[in-house]
C-alpha cells in the first residue's frame, strides 16, 4: 500500500484567495498544483504494481481545488480557462494516467450545467461541486447475452418523500463512478423502450449502489472502468437532467479533451522515465557511436523525436480546448438543435476535436513505442514498467473509435454532413438463423 503523504499540499482556499480579483494565470496554476502532481506522481508506479485505486490521490486533489477550477467564481471556484484546465489535465496524466481519464465526467456535465442552466437540478450540481464533489458517470450497458440486466426506470408512489422513481440494472465502462459522490445514470422505463433514455444524478453512496473494480483492459487499469450494480436506487425531484440539448452534445468535446490530455501525459512521464532511464544506462554496444547510451547521438535522435511528439501533442490540446471554449460561447442562448449557430458551433468543435483525437493519439503511441529503441532488451523488464505507457495510449485510443469519427471529418470534408451529436455505443441484434 502506499503511504500518505504529511507534506502541506496546497488548499483550494489559498489558490481561491490568490485569484480573488483577477482570473488565475497560467504561472499561478501550475505553482498551485505542481507539488500536489508531485505527490501523486510518487505512489503512481507502486499503485500501477499493487492494482491499488487512488482514493488517497483523489482526495487531494479534492482538497486542492483540482476538481473546480473550471467553475466560474459566481458559481464558487475560479473561472480558469478550458484551455488551462487542458494543460492541468496533460500535467496530472503525467502523474497518473489513471485520474484525468477516471474524472471526464465530472468535467463533462459540469461543463454543461454552467454553460446552460437546466434550472433547480444545475443549480444543486454545481453547488455540489462548489463544495469539492465529485461526479461521475455509468451510462453504458452491456447487452443481455452478457448476463446484464438493462437499468429500468420505475416511477415511485407520489408519497415517496421527493422520491420520484427507482433505478435497477447493471452499467459497465463506469470510469471513475467508484470514485464519484454522485452518478449521472441513463435510465429507459421498461413499458416504453423506444422513449429515449432518462438522465437520473443518484447518490453514488446509497446500498443500493454496487460499484466494482473489475475492468481488465491491458491499459488504464486503475481507472475503475468496471461494473455498477443498481437496485432500487431512488431518484429525487430535481434529479433529472437533460443531454440532447447543445449543451450536451458539445459535452463531447470535454470527454476527448479529457482523452488526449490524458494521452499527452502519457507521453510527458514516457520521455521522463526514458531519459532517466538512459541517463544512468552504462550497457551499450561494440558498434554503438559512444562510450555510454547518454554520450550517444543516435540515442539522441531517438529520444529528440519522441519529444518533438509529445510537446506538438500538447500544444495541440491547448488549441482545440479554445475552439470548444469559443463553441460553448458561441451557443449561448441557442437552445434549438436545429439552430444553425448551434450546428455550425457544434461543426468546428466536433471536427476539431476528431481531427486532435487521431494526431495525438498517433504522436503519443509513436513516442511510447519508439522510446524502446534506446534501451535494448533490458527497457523491457516488466519492473521498469516503461512498456505501460504504450499500454495505456493504446487504451485511450480505442475510446470512441478513431475510425467512425475520422470517417465523419471526411464525409464533412467531402460532402458538408454535419457530424452526429452523438457518440454513443449501442448493442444490436443477435443474428437470426
């Protein structure tokens, strides 16, 4: 198990009190967050060996402000910009890819609930999160021929005490839900299928919640991306809250913010650990062109080139956060899914971002891999864990595949089809026959 640290970290009050009358620069939010990084940087390889979850991480990160620093200062925190919240996220990715992944959500509907008011149940949710709490989400279910059960929405009596339904079923792909205050759950009524799913925000801490660490992907494993369990989950008034609104379909932009900042902290810690790595490496060979792998040139151009990678690869995230910034502000007062302000805002950022997701995801996994070639079969000693990083890109590529989203830039290109509002799975059929 790892140790908690008794070191002073930074509190959100003294980053708040910084920034009381002017917006948080740059050069102040690294200041603020960099020892806590630090900290959680320290346990990540023993947590990675161990398959512990960082709660501890995650309450210092709570403690820090980490988790509202995007909220604006009416709402309680300190209105830092989508791109510093981007760069913050590729910093704590370096740290411990696991958390910027696991806390998507959380920034993903936060972002919806400040950019357009859904009224009592956005006002409760970014209070909530004024307070340090943490959302999170479980939307995703696996079909029944996996021995799930689909989550039922169940209206309760009108006597239920502000209870106005019950949830029961099974989700998985819960990234960071077992770490979460709250989930955003969808929800179908079992009589009319073909509705469209209910979002439903229920206490993560009911007993009728059950959520499992039993993701087993190669990569992230720390993520908790596994099962939740619901039974008889009760969902109070003012608990529901809308996503096929612009709001929600530019939420998106925030889930792949969130993957290729991950992935761009990746590649940070990968060309950290290497060039340690290499720096104290006195193993080379006969025909190498230096005495030491640290003295050597092409190790040079090796380490060189995955570097160029991975800092093209964070200036990147930086500058589509602005385009998705600008596209919730471009939207404000549109509230028609058919309105084309909100079709042309909801274009740029789409397209943005699908065309970031492929550039970076191809930088990073050529920076992890490429970083091998510097260090001879000894680089692939499991206990140097150099080849998780590669793992973990590989991972966070495969989220909404590359595939259908590089597809929709070019039918855009080629034809101007707006690309869909959204990115969901689904479960088909079985073949008949």
């Amino acid at each position: 198990m790892t140790s908690t640290s008794t070191i002073a970290l930074p509190t959100f009050e003294q980053l708040l009190q910084a920034t009381e009358h002017v917006s948080p620069t740059d050069l102040q939010l690294h200041q603020h967050f960099a020892p806590v990084f630090e900290t959680i940087a320290a346990g990540a390889r023993q947590r990675e060996q161990d398959h512990e979850l960082a709660f501890d991480a995650f309450e210092k990160l709570r403690t820090s402000g980490f988790t509202r620093v995007r909220l604006a200062r009416e709402h309680g925190g300190i209105g830092a910009s989508l791109p510093q919240l981007a760069e913050l996220l590729v910093d704590l990715g370096q740290a411990d890819s696991n958390l910027p992944q696991a806390l998507h959500g959380h920034f993903m509907f936060t972002e919806q609930h400040q950019n357009e008011s859904q009224g009592a149940v956005s006002a409760w949710w970014l209070a909530e999160v004024a307070k340090g709490k943490i959302f999170g989400n479980a939307l995703v279910e696996l079909p029944p021929a996996a021995g799930k059960r689909p989550v039922y929405w169940t209206d309760a009596e009108p006597t239920s005490g502000g209870v106005i339904a019950h949830l029961t079923g099974d989700k998985f792909y819960s990234t960071g839900a077992i770490f979460a205050d709250y989930l955003l759950i969808s929800a179908s009524r079992a009589a009319d299928e073909d509705e469209g799913p209910l979002f439903a925000i229920v206490d993560a801490e009911h007993p009728g919640v059950k959520r499992i660490d039993d993701w087993n992907g190669f990569g992230q494993r720390l993520t908790a991306s596994g099962t939740t369990i619901l039974d008889e989950v009760p969902v109070l008034e003012n608990r529901l809250q809308e996503f096929d609104v612009p709001t929600g379909v530019l939420s998106y932009t925030i889930l792949w913010i969130a993957l290729i900042a991950t992935q761009t902290g990746i590649g940070q810690a990968a060309i950290k650990d290497i060039t340690q790595y290499v720096a104290t490496r006195r193993r080379t060979y006969n025909h190498a062109t230096a005495e030491t792998p640290a003295e050597d040139p092409l190790v040079h151009e090796v380490i060189g080139k995955a570097s160029a990678k991975v800092s093209a690869a964070r200036h990147i995230v930086r500058g589509v956060a602005a385009v998705a910034e600008q596209s919730y502000v471009q939207i404000q007062g549109h509230t028609d899914l058919e309105d084309p302000v909100f079709l042309d805002a909801h274009t740029r950022a789409n397209i943005a971002l699908s065309e970031a997701s492929l550039v970076v995801s191809e930088l990073i996994l050529d920076a992890t891999n490429q970083i091998f070639e510097v260090g001879g079969a000894s680089a692939t000693i499991a206990s140097n864990q150099l080849h998780q990083h590669w793992l973990n890109a590989r991972t966070i590529a495969s989220h909404t595949p590359l595939i259908y989203r590089t597809q929709a830039v070019g039918n855009y290109r080629i034809n101007g089809v707006i690309p869909p509002h959204h990115s969901t799975a689904r479960n088909s059929e079985p073949r008949q026959g």
